[in-house]
C-alpha cells in the first residue's frame, strides 16, 4: 500500500477535496475510454459532495454503480493486455469499492448520517487525484504501448487559461 493510500486509511484526508474537486484537461490520461470515466466519476463524486437527505441515498449508489463499471472495465484491460501490475491495482479498487459499498449499506440502514456521506465524498475526492495519476496513468501508457507501440499522445487547452504572455512587440 502506497504512503498516500495508507494516509487516506487513516482519516487524514482533505475534507474540502470536494469543494475544489473539478474535471479538467491536466486529468487526461491518454486513453479515451478511460479519460471518460474518470470524467464521470468526477462528476458522480461532485453530485455525491453536493447532496441533501432527500438526495443522498441516490448519489450513493450512483458512485457505487459507476465504480463497478469502472473498475470492471479496467479489469478488463489489464487481463486482456497482460498488465504485470494489475493486482495492486485491482486491491486498490477493491478497498475504495468495499469502502463505497459498506457506506452505501450502512446509510440505507439509517446508521450513517449526511456528515459521513460527504465524508466519503471528500475521500475519494482527495484519493482519486493520486490514483490516477500513479496507477491509472501507467496502465494507459501500457496499453497504449501494447496497441500502438508506444505512449499515448495528449493534447491539452491551455491550462494556465488567466496567465499573461509576454510580448516582445513594441
């Protein structure tokens, strides 16, 4: 388990992540599909940060949902491509899952509150950054190798949207 996975085990996590959490070009990864979901899970985490009492059991298993397939999906690559890290990928898939779906009973049984929910929001909103940027980001430069013979390509907008370019006119 890597320093950071260990750290978010342990609760000290970035409660705001949410707050701040927000899909943009510097999260593509190079892989199609998968900048997609992850997109999505962007999206799902952000509607589960945002929700109310009424709302919260939905969004709930809206993330629990899309993490199945999610998960499934790059199960699916990494047996297909014969991905040699593909076991510590899958166990950290499996602890945030277990993690969701343990919330997500708990929560349609009453026992965790609102609090807890978004919680679990801030959570996967401060670990996603990482794991995609360790875990994710080699598994699509090792498909993209194994397809095309080499790295992904990724265009990016300008990120850096507000800073002023200097000009050399007079």
């Amino acid at each position: 388990m890597s320093h950071h996975h260990a750290r978010a085990h342990q609760g000290e996590f970035d409660e705001n992540a949410a707050e701040q959490f927000e899909w943009s070009d510097a999260m593509l990864l190079g892989h199609g599909q998968m900048d997609d979901a992850h997109e999505e899970f962007v999206h799902v985490v952000k509607a589960l940060a945002a929700c109310d009492a009424a709302t919260a059991l939905g969004c709930l298993q809206a993330v629990e949902d899309h993490l199945l397939a999610h998960f499934g999906t790059e199960r699916e690559w990494m047996e297909r491509t014969e991905y040699p890290a593909m076991d510590c990928h899958l166990d950290e898939h499996q602890k945030v899952l277990d993690t969701v779906q343990q919330v997500n009973r708990l929560a349609q049984a009453g026992q965790v509150g609102l609090r807890d929910v978004r919680r679990l929001a801030a959570a996967l909103a401060d670990w996603f950054p990482k794991h995609a940027t360790y875990l994710d980001s080699a598994l699509s430069a090792w498909i993209s190798k194994r397809r095309h013979g080499g790295a992904p390509v990724i265009l990016r907008r300008a990120l850096g949207e507000g800073v002023q370019q200097k000009s050399t006119l007079a």
